[in-house]
C-alpha cells in the first residue's frame, strides 16, 4: 500500500492529478526526486483545501485540486 492510498478518494485524486502535471514539468533528471516512491509524508491541509507533499530530499509542494501546485 502506498502512503497516498490512505487519503479519502477525492484527496487520492487531487494527488494523482497533480502529481503528474508535477512530474511532466520538471526535467528528466529531477522527476527522480518526485517518483511516489520519494515521498515521505502527505497531510491534508482543510484551511487552505490543499494537500501537503513531502518529498524524502526534503523538499514539500502544497497541491491543490485544480491541478496546480506551489
């Protein structure tokens, strides 16, 4: 099972979106650091209707269900 499988359905969607438009954005070299098997924690975040991604090189994204990510 991985980590993102126990999000709630709508949130598991939000991620998987994201996280493609996320990948296909950065180059080749560096979609190594955000393969799934990279991340290290995911907390749903109510107030700002986000989803918090943490990466194992330390690096988190805030990504949001209209498919962007800061």
């Amino acid at each position: 099972m991985h980590i993102y499988e126990r999000l709630h359905p709508t949130a598991q969607r939000v991620f998987e979106k994201t996280h493609v438009k996320h990948i296909n954005a950065v180059g080749t070299e560096e979609r190594k650091n955000y393969q799934l098997n990279q991340v290290k924690k995911l907390k749903v975040n109510a107030d700002e209707r986000c989803i918090e991604v943490y990466y194992q090189n330390g690096e988190w994204f805030k990504y949001y269900a209209n498919g962007t990510w800061g």
